[in-house]
C-alpha cells in the first residue's frame, strides 16, 4: 500500500489485446520470409519503443522498462514465432500476429514453470506479446487510458512499461486486483508518489465515471463515498504540500539526528534527490549503466555514470551498490537463463563466481570516479551471505583502492551470523524488500502472499535487530563502530521508520518522495518513544498487530493522512 487519501472518479484500464484467430495460414500475398521479416521488424520497433521510454524515465521506471525492452527481441520468442509460421512441429502455418501470439504463450508457460523471480517475468513477456501484435496490425500499443481530467485508475495489475509512463497529474490514485505489496507496480506507485491498494479483488465491477475514496495507507477503497472520506481527502491535499518539504537534517523530538539518504539509480535521479533535501544517497543501483545492453560497459562509460551521482553530493555519503544482477534483471552476458530457481541462484555478488573480472572492473569504476570528486564513497556487494564472501569482497575493494566496504543484508544468514559476518566490513545496509522475501518464503510479487511478503513481519524486524546487534558486537571486538542502515522499501513506510530507528538503525535510505513524509513523523517522538514502539512491534503476534499497535501509538500519522 502507499500513503494518500483521494477522491476520484474511477477509469478502468482496457482489457487485454484481442487473440489473433487459429487457422488460415499465411495471408495471401505475403509469404514465409516476408512474415519472418515483419514479426523481426516489429519486435525491434517495439524493443525501440521500450528503450524510447526508458531514456526518458529514472529510478525503478528506467530499470523495468530497460529489462522488458531486452524480452522484445528475445531470442527465443523470435524462433519460436518464425518455426510456427511454417507450422510448427504441429498443425498447419500461421499469421504473423498468431504466431507470435503462441510463441509468447509458449516462452510464458516455460517461465511460469521456472517459477521464482522467472516466473514474475510472465507478465512482461505477454506485454511485449500484446506489443508486438499491435505492431503487426498498425494498432496502438496497449496502455493507460486518456483522459482531460484527473482520475483513479483500477486494472487487475499493469505492465511494466504502463507504471512506468503512469503520469502523476492525470492518474492521482491507483488501484489494482492482484499484484503485491512489492511488485513492480506498488514500488513505481511509490516512487511517483501516487496512493496505491493493489491486491484489491472485485474493484473490476466499479463502474467506468464513479467517484470513489481511495486510502493507500489503510489500503482501502470506498465505492460509496460519505462526508468524513471526503474531509479526509480535503486534509490529505492540504497537508500533501507539506510532507512533500523536507529541510535537508532529520532530527528527532530530542534532537537526535537520523540521516535520511535517497535511493537512485541515475545521474537525473542523483539531482532530483540532492534538490529534495536528501542528506546523502544510501543506495546507488549500477545495475542502470548495465541493462539495456548486450555486453558489459566500459570502465570509461561506468565512470561517467557513477560520477554523474558524485557530482550531486559533493562532500556528502554515497553508498554505491555493486551490479546486482540475475534474477528478475538478467543480463546476456552475465546471468544464466536455464536456472530452474533464479531468485536463488547465481545473483547479486555471486555473479563472480562464475564471471571473475566484472566486479574488479566494476570496482575499479567506481574508484576512477570517486577520486574525480568530493563525495564520500562507501561500497556494498548485494546477496552476501557468509563471512568468507564479505572478506572476499573487502579485499576486492582494498585492491581498487576503496576505503570503506560493507554489505547488503539480504540473505537471513548474514543477518543471523551478523556478529561474525560485520567484522569483516564496515557497514550493513539491510534490503527489507528481499530480506522479507526470503525470512518468510513468500515470493514478493505475489498478490496471494502479501500479508507474509510484509516487513512487519516481526520475524523481519528481528532479524534486523540481530543485525544491528550483530554489527554492535563486530564493532567492539574490531574497535571500531560498525553502522546498520536500511535501503529497502520498509524505510519510506513512516510508521515503519519509527520502529527501524528504535532497533538501533542509524540511516534511512528511501525514494525522493519519502523524505518529508518520514522527517515528518520522526521529527514527532523522541529515541526512547521510538525504542518503545520498536519494542512494542517485536513483541507483537503478527505483522498486522505490529502494524496496529505503532500506528494507534503516533497520532502523527492520522494527521497527516499516512
């Protein structure tokens, strides 16, 4: 869910592109090689119009949009659709547009058996499927509907490359029937700072041109709309203007200072943050100068990228995060598609297991450009899960010249092992999105499992206090502080923020958007208040009680409309 309170009228995203009729063959007048020249000339006019979209977006928009432009012209989807054009291994030869209708269908089935992170690519696939027939029949590309007024958007869940484009002055709330609390579509939501409800079943029955009440933060919808929602949305839009301000230092009631960094992936992104207030950024995603590629970039193209990032914080922290690849962002020429469980497989730093160099290059990169500027460079590897791995990648850093190494807590054993794990880096930044995914076994883009993909979750919230305390002991034994932060989605959950910093975290790191909203509601309790509620969520039975007990404890919130 994502914080707001609005009232809206309601337009529902149009259905699914219409299948191509079986039978018929090849039309007359084309022919095998001119129908295996028009599904290529498609799917690359679509692949350009992914990749169109993706140089103008940032952040998580350009990350999706770059990885569904790759699926465009995958290579098996293509063959599959010139091999049915002739007919196959059975029945007779096919149009264009069914043929790469059945391939998409086909290359969809062996993802959807792959299951994990292969699995969640299903959606992407039969977008571009859909893309690539409209291409075939000179009709529009499927997409947000237009409208002149601002609206309410319901689907059942949207492709990758609809959130992306979502435009923040025309769709002011949004509402999905499936999807999860960490699906591609809520973590866009976020980030243009749109109220969300996914996993809303039965919203596809509102009618098109009904006003109803959408709040992301108790994640309800209201068709029926009475006086006290619309009082509610009024105080939301008066107090939006505010929570959108933050003045660049985050203090708590008592005073006590907890940085809130920002999570970019872009040099645009970089100043987008810098100019909201950001006091530094906490999570740096390489993996942006890496997809929408066939093979690794240069040193020289990565020190530009980076630096791009450095130039924007002079003076100021800026965890960079090694390539984390694999999983639901494949590269050619890095990751291996035949893994029958990719999201438990070779991603993230074990990519260098089986491709040594890229990481040294990747390290060198960052080294180039950090000397180029003033920005203090602190460098983590994603997916570390033992102590051995963390030594390894110090020493890694030590050999390019990069002063301070740490790790990102992902996996439960490095949060459980984080005593001896820490003593080896300097820092853990905790990424409660996989974190969460992987404590509770519940894949984290599935709307059935959105209440165990939760980082309320009190079993996450005690694998960080491990961390924190993990770090503590690793600290006093190197004499030497060793600092947890958080770069996951659970630190612009506000209330969520309150309980992260009462466990002993030292840095927030977020979206852009999240830094007033955040500032806002920690600047109301004092560190003792917050180690209160942080106790309090430990303690609690479930996530949903978690959740309840801090949120009736910090009248903040209602307030404020989060």
């Amino acid at each position: 869910m994502v914080p707001g309170r609005v009232l809206g009228t309601v337009r529902q995203m149009p259905g699914a592109v219409q299948e191509p009729p079986a039978g018929g063959g090849i039309p007359a007048g084309e022919t095998l090689e001119s129908s295996t020249r028009r599904i290529k000339d498609a799917a690359q006019a679509v692949q350009a119009q992914l990749r169109a979209r993706a140089a103008t977006a940032s952040g998580e928009a350009k990350e999706i949009l770059s990885a569904t432009a790759l699926m465009a012209t995958d290579p098996m989807l293509l063959k599959s659709a010139v091999k049915l054009l002739s007919g196959g291994t059975e029945g007779g030869a096919r149009s264009a547009e069914r043929a790469i209708w059945e391939a998409g269908a086909g290359v969809a089935e062996t993802l959807r058996s792959l299951g994990g992170y292969m699995a969640e690519r299903v959606a992407d696939i039969l977008d571009v499927r859909a893309r690539i027939v409209c291409e075939l029949r000179g009709e529009p590309a499927p997409g947000i509907p237009y409208s002149e007024l601002p609206f309410i958007l319901i689907a059942e869940d949207l492709a990758p490359a609809d959130t992306a484009m979502l435009d923040p002055q025309k769709v002011i709330a949004l509402v999905t029937s499936s999807g999860g609390p960490q699906s591609h579509t809520a973590i866009l939501a976020r980030a243009l700072g749109l109220p969300a409800v996914v996993a809303a079943p039965g919203v596809h029955r509102i009618p098109e041109g009904k006003e109803i009440y959408v709040d992301g933060a108790a994640g309800t919808v209201v068709a029926e709309p009475g006086e006290d929602q619309r009082r509610a949305a009024e105080a939301w839009a008066l107090s939006a203007t505010t929570l959108a301000a933050f003045s660049g230092r985050n203090t708590m009631a008592d005073g006590v200072h907890v940085p809130l960094l920002a999570n970019v992936g872009t040099a645009a992104d970089a100043v987008q943050a810098a100019a909201s207030g950001a006091e530094g950024v906490g999570l740096l995603r390489t993996e942006f100068c890496f997809l929408n590629r066939d093979a690794e970039p240069t040193v020289a193209e990565q020190v530009e990228a980076y630096g791009g990032v450095f130039e924007a914080f002079p003076g100021k922290k800026v965890v960079v995060r090694t390539l984390d690849a694999g999983a639901d962002k494949p590269l050619p020429f890095l990751t291996n598609l035949d893994e029958p469980n990719p999201a438990l497989g070779v991603r993230g730093y074990r990519t260098h297991i089986g491709s040594p160099g890229v990481l040294e290059r990747q390290l060198q990169a960052i080294a180039s450009a950090a000397a180029l500027h003033s920005a203090e460079v602190w460098v983590m590897a994603p997916m570390v899960s033992t102590a051995e791995e963390a030594a390894l990648f110090a020493s890694l850093c030590a050999a390019a010249g990069l002063a301070t190494p740490g790790i990102m807590v992902e996996v439960p054993s490095a949060a459980l092992m984080a005593s001896t794990v820490l003593r080896e880096v300097d820092f853990a930044s905790i990424g409660t999105n996989d974190l969460t995914q992987y404590a509770m076994a519940a894949d984290r883009q599935l709307g059935p499992l959105a209440a165990l993909n939760d980082p309320w979750q009190p079993a996450v919230l005690r694998l960080a206090k491990l961390t924190v305390d993990g770090a503590a002991a690793a600290g006093t034994a190197a004499g030497t502080a060793k600092s947890v932060g958080i770069c996951g989605e659970a630190a612009a959950d506000p209330a969520l923020a309150v309980v992260l910093v009462g466990l002993g975290i030292s840095t927030l790191s977020m979206s852009a958007r999240a830094l007033g909203p955040v500032a806002a509601v920690l600047g109301s309790v004092t560190m003792g208040q917050a180690r209160e509620l942080a106790a309090a969520a430990l303690a609690a039975p479930s996530a949903a009680a978690a959740r309840e007990a801090v949120r009736a404890a910090l009248p903040t919130l209602a307030e404020l409309g989060l």
